[in-house]
C-alpha cells in the first residue's frame, strides 16, 4: 500500500496533493452483485455507501462519473419499486 495521495506539482514547481482514486479498488464484480442485491431488497444509499466503505458525497460523484455504477444503482432502483 503506497501512499494515498498522489503528487503532482503546479507550474512554479510547488506540490499539489489529490486524493487517489480508489474506485477501480472498490468496484469489484462482486461489489457490483452485492450492491444490486442490496437495491433490489430495498436497500438505501446510506447502507450502499457502508457496504462499499465510502461516503454519501463519494457515493453521488461515483453516480455522476461512472456509468457502470449508474446503471447498477439504477437498475437496482427501478428493480425494487
């Protein structure tokens, strides 16, 4: 496990830290099956978000970068209505 931040530099050479992106980390098959079923019992983001170690903020940017996870969410969604 290397550092969690990733170093880049501006252009007068000071660094400048970002968070590193642990998505491909934490988006596994198997996540995205339990996060499926989770929706489709009836489950809420909040328990999605405990499920997959993230929080609600890291949750919505997923929703809005990743469309694989949008669809999940999504067909998990319309699966328990």
């Amino acid at each position: 496990m290397g550092s969690r931040y990733i170093k880049s530099y501006d252009e007068t050479g000071r660094i400048l830290m970002a968070a590193k992106n642990k998505y491909k980390e934490i988006w596994t098959p198997q996540r995205k099956r339990r996060l499926e079923l989770l929706f489709f019992n009836g489950g809420s983001i909040i328990e999605a978000c405990h499920e997959l170690g993230i929080v609600k903020q890291t949750f919505y940017n997923w929703y809005e970068k990743y469309d694989d996870f949008k669809e999940v969410v999504d067909f998990g969604k319309i699966a328990a209505e």
